[in-house]
C-alpha cells in the first residue's frame, strides 16, 4: 500500500498545465496524510496458506467473485498431483454436505460431483493413450478386465466406452449383478436388448463370465438363447474383430463342457469365433456320450472350418440311427420329417464329394448361411425314402451299407 501511495503522490506533483509542470505542495500533503491500510508482510515473512475448509466456508460468500474463485481453488486442489491436498478438498467438501448454511450444502454436493466427473475423465483418457502402462489406470473394475480381456487397444476402448457410459455400476459389483439378474429392465434383459449396443451387451457377457469363475448363480441360459438364436444377441455384422467378438469367445471358453455345449457350438458359428467353434466340434465328436442333435451340429461345424479327420468322423456315423431332429413342413401335410445322425453323415460326404444330396433323394434339403445345411432338412418322411436314398448314396461312395438297414 505505501507503493500505491508514493506513485499517487508523484503523480499529483506532476500536473500538466499548458505545457508546464506544477508542483501541487497542499495534494502531495493529502496524500501522505491519508491513513494506512494493512501492508504486505515484508519479504522474508510467509503468508499464512488459506486451508480446503476455509475455502469451503467462501463458498456461501456475498461476493459472486469469491465465491467463484473459492469454488475453482477447490477443483485445482482436488484435481492437484498432490495427495494430500486433494484428500483434503474432498474431506472438506463431504463435511459441507451436512453445513447449516443450505448454499455451502448445494456448491459441496455440485463440486464433489464435478471433481469425481474430472477424475474420470483423466482416468479414461489414461486408458485412452497407448504409451500408458495399464498398471497406472486406477478405473475401478479395470484390473478384472484386463486380465479377461488384455489391455491392448480393442480392449482399452471398449472399457473407456463401458466407464464412460456406466461409471457407478463399475463401482458397485453386487449391486449390478443384483439388478441385471432379475430381468426387471427392458435394457439388461437379454431378450430384449437392442442388438446394436454392445456396451450393455459387453457389460452383460463379462458379468456373467466372472460369475462362471466364481461358481454362482449364472445368468448364462438367457444370454445363451439369445446369442444362439437371431434376431437376439449382438449384431454379428457389426462385430467383427471387435472386442464384443472376443467377449462372446471368453464366454463361450467359460462355458465349457455344458448340456448347452449344441448353442454353445451355434454361437461360436454365428459370432465367427472359429478358434472355439474347433475345440468344441472336436471336443464333442470325441465324446461317446454326445447327443444325436449336438453330434450333428458337430458334424456340420467340422464340415465347414476342416478337419484332418472329418472323412472318419462321417464314416463312423453312417450307421448312428439316433434321431436328431423332428420336424413337419406345410406342404408335408402330416407327415413328419425325421433326421438321423447317419442321414446328416451321408450327406455330407456326398457333399464333400462335389455331389447335390436332393440328387439321392434328399428332397427337403434347406442351405444354412452357418452350416452349409439346415440340420433339420436332412431327414426323411418315411423309412422307405431313407433306405432307398441312403442305398443309392453309399453305392455312389463306394461304402459298404451298414449291417441292419
């Protein structure tokens, strides 16, 4: 303040009157007889630092601007590198919560909010940026993640979009868990999520793949009819080399040796998850136990994607009499159409031979976009049609027919 008061005077002392300078003596007086305010602490003192509570308490300030500047010091100090002083904001800020004065309550509540927005805002743009070790994010839920899913690029993304979109529901694991498993909701259930968000659908399939780790309740049959069975499930044209793709693989990793092990195969083939869609057709046409409908779609995923063994696989089969499939057409009138395991063997090699099974008497045969044919339209309406088709096709193949047909 005496700085303010020296400049004051020389400029007073220096007035300018038709060109001349005027020494005013009676102003110069006043100036220096004005009394003195508080002065700077002189150099070697230190200002004593305003604390987070008494930037807290200006927040209910008559003045906009101080308020203002209390509100922003505040964000700086929570948003700061150092711990300590963005503990400190945040204590302080929760103890404004439940102050008598109502303006310090609302500017706490709407600061806290803004503080948890910008840290999760930096966070993912940590997640974000390649060069950032993903031991450095602190997104809650995302050392889970990566561990299921890695921390490449696809999977980055993917999380970033799932934190952005549903921060609170990765905070709270049990609660989430709690609300999708009861179906309330149009947009957690199933069969009835849009096709066309993967964000849900991606939350969904990881929930339920931690929930296979830990042996609790499964919500796995829900989600296993609808990737199975379209319109439901994600969009498969929208996905591929996506990280919902590589979810729908570690769920199907996760499901194992299941009784749904024939959808499990489906939905490896509908979704392009050809890597599982292998181990589980060579998994089941290993196994003796395997159901006929399930050792048909085998049969066909093999004919498909290849296998050393397929021909043996198929040949082995000719003479499995179990029935797979009934089903009964329109203009069948009532007769039903039964599919054999040995109907489905056969033609497929007539297949593999570059012959058109309808030519043997496959007359319902039906093409499949995932599995050459529809499983289904490989049977017959009756045993004769089947003896003679079956005669006429392993003669063509030159394989001996099997003793009791």
């Amino acid at each position: 303040m005496s700085e303010t008061r020296s400049v004051v005077a020389v400029i007073l002392q220096r007035i300018v009157v038709g060109g001349s300078l005027v020494v005013c003596g009676n102003l110069v007086g006043l100036v220096h007889s004005l009394p003195r305010c508080a002065a700077a602490p002189p150099s070697g003192d230190v200002a004593v630092p305003v604390t987070a509570e008494v930037w807290v308490r200006r927040l209910s300030a008559d003045s906009f601007h101080t308020r203002q500047t209390a509100s922003q010091r505040l964000l700086d100090l929570a948003m700061s590198d150092v711990d300590d002083a963005s503990s400190s904001v945040i204590v302080a800020l929760r103890s404004g919560l439940s102050d008598p004065c109502v303006e310090i309550r609302l500017a706490a509540d709407e600061l806290l909010r803004q503080i948890e927005q910008s840290k999760l805002d930096r966070q993912i743009d940590q997640l974000k940026n390649p060069r950032t070790p993903a031991a450095k994010i602190d997104l809650p839920g995302w050392d889970r993640f990566s561990r299921l899913m890695g921390d490449d690029d696809v999977a980055r993304q993917l999380f970033a979009t799932i934190a952005a979109e549903h921060p609170r529901l990765l905070g709270d694991r049990a609660a989430v868990t709690e609300m999708v498993s009861q179906w309330t909701s149009p947009r957690w259930d199933p069969y009835r999520m849009s096709p066309q968000d993967h964000v849900r659908w991606s939350l969904l399939l990881w929930l339920d793949i931690e929930d296979a780790g830990r042996g609790q309740n499964r919500l796995s049959s829900r989600i296993g009819m609808s990737l199975s069975h379209a319109p439901m499930g994600p969009d498969p044209c929208t996905i591929e080399g996506s990280a919902i793709q590589r979810l729908i693989s570690r769920w199907i990793q996760s499901e194992g040796h299941t009784p749904t092990a024939r959808n499990n195969l489906v939905i490896a083939m509908r979704y392009r998850c050809h890597d599982q869609a292998h181990w589980l057709s060579e998994q089941m046409l290993e196994s003796p136990a395997l159901s006929a409908s399930a050792t048909v779609t085998a049969m066909l995923t093999t004919s498909v994607l290849g296998h050393p063994q397929l021909h043996q696989h198929l040949v082995n089969r000719v003479g499995d009499q179990r029935t797979a499939h009934v089903w009964q057409t329109v203009h069948a009138g009532k007769n039903k159409i039964r599919t054999q395991v040995r109907d489905v063997a056969i033609a497929l090699m007539l297949y593999h031979q570059g012959l058109d099974p309808r030519d043997f008497g496959f007359r319902e045969l039906e093409a499949d976009p995932l599995l050459i044919f529809r499983d289904q339209s490989l049977g017959f309406a009756s045993e004769s049609d089947r003896s003679d088709c079956h005669r006429a096709a392993l003669a063509k193949l030159g394989l001996d027919q099997p003793p009791g047909q």
